[in-house]
C-alpha cells in the first residue's frame, strides 16, 4: 500500500514539472514575439529609411486646424514619399504638431511651421531619408500651388518634422526636396496667411508673437 501511495505521488511530482516546463516554454515564445514587434516600429532616433520598416502605402487624408484662419485639408501620397508620409502620420498621431507654429512665412512662394523651437532650428530627434532625385529617389509630385513637402538643412538626409507648403508653384525646389502630398481645400487659408501676418525680413522670418499658431493636425480617414 505504501509502494502505491509513493507511485502516485511520483508520477504527481513529474506532471507539475513537466507543466511548469511547458509554460517557460510558453514565456519564451511570447518574449520573443514581443522582442519582433519592437523591432518593427520606427525608430525613434537615427534616420528612418525605407529598409527595415513596414511604412505607409496609398493616401491619408489630414486636416491642419490653425488659429484665427480656419483649416487646410491635404491628401498626403504614401505611393510617391512612403518614408516621409509613414513619418508625418506618426507626428500627427503622437500630436506633435498641436500648439506649434508657422514660423516662416513669404508670400509668393510659401509658408513654413513644424518647428518645435519656433525659429527653424528645430525638429524631431528622428531624421529621414530624403525622397527626392537629387538624393536617388524618384519624386514625381512637382512643388505647385497647395502642394507640401518638407524643409531640410544642406544635407539630404536631414528632415524631420518641419514642413511647408506652396503658396505659389516653385519649379526650383523639385527633384531637391520631399513633396508628399497636396491641399485638397482650404488653399484660401495660406492665402490668408500670406496677406496678413508680419515678417521682419525677405527670408520670411515672423517673430514668435506673430506666428500663426497650428491648434491641431488630426487623421480624418
């Protein structure tokens, strides 16, 4: 009798054994797809290119609600500028944009925001990779009337978060910078923009009083 009892609880023993081996298994797989997942996202740092990353596809539809002028609504093209749509979204739904400012503004060519200091030398601390021919990268959207695209220092790789868009066409700025998508209404707004606000040079510059002020960037889609 006592054989039997030791039986059983031998065989008892071996079965939470062989369960716990069973969920260190499990833990592990489960690490593991965690650890893939994390991989995946965008960087949050370093320059965002179109290797490694699953980015945007197709069109995204955005409005730009600004303070005492009213809303730009854009279609951004993730087929023609994958890398700098897939960043843009991501600022937006981070609400990145919200209660920052157009801080360059001439009228004729175009008005500039999306600078976290307010004064062009700012930015995102992620960078991406320019998509436009001078860079390698074929860029079909032409820098028309309503059209936006990002701001970027000499080097080709060096946009982030600040972006402008087209007053007026300006042939000279395409194959050069990253066009990414286009006003589908509200152009009256930048016209507005361009009329009314003070600049303290020809570079544009408005000081921060002055500065038109973006309430909110939202997804509409």
């Amino acid at each position: 009798m006592r054989k039997f009892f030791t039986m059983i609880f031998m065989m008892m023993t071996l079965c939470v054994f062989t369960a716990c081996g069973k969920t260190e298994e499990m833990k592990t797989t489960s690490t593991s797809a965690e650890m893939i997942e994390v991989s995946e996202t965008l960087p949050e740092e370093g320059i965002l290119t179109k290797e490694g990353y699953v980015l945007l596809t197709g069109q995204h539809n955005i409005e730009i609600e600004i303070e005492n002028y009213g809303t730009i609504a854009l279609t951004l093209d993730a087929d023609i500028a994958p890398v700098t749509v897939t960043n843009f979204m991501d600022l937006v739904n981070d609400g990145f944009y919200n209660g920052l400012t157009f801080h360059r503004i001439i009228s004729g060519f175009m008005i500039q925001g999306g600078d976290p200091q307010g004064n062009g030398m700012g930015g995102a601390p992620r960078k991406i990779q320019g998509e436009f021919e001078a860079n390698g990268i074929q860029n079909d959207l032409a820098h028309t009337r309503g059209v936006i695209s990002m701001a970027r220092s000499k080097a080709n790789d060096s946009a982030s978060s600040q972006f402008f868009i087209m007053h007026q066409d300006s042939p000279h700025l395409d194959g050069s910078y990253a066009a990414f998508g286009y006003v589908t209404s509200g152009i009256e707004v930048v016209d507005a923009i361009c009329e009314a606000v003070q600049v303290e040079d020809r570079n544009g510059t408005v000081t921060k009083v002055n500065q038109p002020v973006i309430k909110e960037i939202r997804v509409v889609e």
